[in-house]
C-alpha cells in the first residue's frame, strides 16, 4: 500500500482585496486597516492534503512565512487537521517578492525534509502572480504542476493529477516529491474543530516552531531584489 511522507502545505494570510491600500513611498502594500483572512486557494490546498493524509496517511505540516501574528492564522490550520506548522517570520522579509518568497520557502521545505508533496493554491489574493508554487520546485530541483482540480491516484513514487488548460484539461503523472498548486474553489475546506483549536493555544511551543532566515540552510540572499 502506498504510503505518504510529510505533505507540506504552504499557507499565507492575505488582506481582503477591496480593502488593501498600495503605499507609492514604500512600493509595498498596506495592510494596516484591512481584515486578514487565510487565502481562500491555501484553504482549499490544505483540504487536499488532509484528504491525502486521509487515505494515504502521512504528516501535513502547514509552512508559511509572515509576521507573528499570523499564528492565530496557522492555530486556525491546525484545528482543521494539520499535524504540525513553522512560521517563517523575520523584518529582513518584509516586502519580499515571488523570487525571494519561493526562494525562502524552498530553504524551508528542505529543513523540513522527508517530504512527498509540497500543495500551495494556485496564487495569492494580493499578489496574483501564481509564480510561488513553480519557483519553489525551481529551488529545490523537483517537478511542478499548476492549476491542480484533482488528485486521481497515488501510486509508488508518483502522482497522477487532473490539471486544468485552456479550453478544457490534460491528466498528468508526475514523480514524487513535487509541488502542485491548487485551483481555487476544488473542494470545500472543512470547518475547525474546536477541541482541536485550544491545544495549539495551550502548548503552541510544542506543536509549531518559528524560525528567522538565519535558520535556513544555504540562504544567502538578495532580499530585496526587484
């Protein structure tokens, strides 16, 4: 029987589009008053991965990078079934691009390690750019597959997706390990379970760590490349 490893999620949480401020000074966007929420496309990746773990067992571990108050966020993953969670959160980031971001991650996902799939949503609601997911496996030297709409099977060593084209769709299988992004909407993302939310608050060291890019293996940087 086929067996996952860990299926790292990658999650970021993002401002509500209509709400979202660009600031012309420092190029960057302004989130201060708007209401954060999960990407609504990460929330569909991280059921993904709990249905895999599901059938195929294995860890989901959610990955995301940000400031620290993004942990009620991940708390939040967590109490939908992620086993586990690490928080990349350090100034030197803030304002990052897709290059930097992907780079960061990939560092990240190779501490991690033993690792089957890495699932992301298709692109993020502030950025849109949708070029994360293919920069991660750039980094670490390993197969992508975008705009995912369904996992058909899981075999030894591969992976066997339905991804979307224009005009229609292809059936693709790809060796593990490999990222796959997400289409937003695939699935309806189930709600918390609120036993599962207080351990988190109660023993958040335990169950996630936060890690500075110092952590990182191999990082050496241009962090504000543009």
């Amino acid at each position: 029987m086929v067996s996952l490893k860990n299926i790292i999620v990658t999650m970021k949480v993002t401002p509500k589009p209509e709400e979202i401020r660009f600031d012309p000074v420092t190029k960057t966007v302004d989130r201060s008053k708007a209401t954060n929420e999960i990407n609504p496309a990460d929330k569909n990746a991280l059921e993904l991965a709990l249905q895999l773990k599901e059938k195929y067992g294995g860890k989901v571990v959610i990955l995301s990078m940000g400031p620290p108050f993004w942990d009620q966020f991940i708390k939040m993953g967590i109490a939908m079934g992620a086993d586990d969670a690490v928080l990349i959160s350090d100034r030197a980031l803030g304002g990052s691009d897709a290059f930097v971001t992907s780079k960061v991650l990939a560092a990240a996902i190779r501490k991690i390690g033993d690792y089957s799939l890495v699932i992301t949503g298709e692109e993020s609601e502030d950025g849109s750019t949708g070029q994360v997911p293919p920069g991660i496996a750039e980094w670490l030297g390993i197969p992508a597959v975008t705009y995912v709409s369904q996992v058909i099977d899981v075999t030894e060593g591969s992976i066997i997706v339905k991804r979307t084209i224009k005009g229609g769709y292809e059936i693709v299988r790809v060796k593990m390990p490999a990222v796959i992004s997400v289409e937003l909407g695939v699935n309806t993302p189930r709600f918390p379970d609120f036993e599962r939310l207080q351990w988190p608050r109660a023993s958040l060291r335990r169950r996630y760590g936060v890690l500075r890019t110092s952590d990182l293996p191999r990082m050496r940087l241009a962090l504000r490349v543009r």
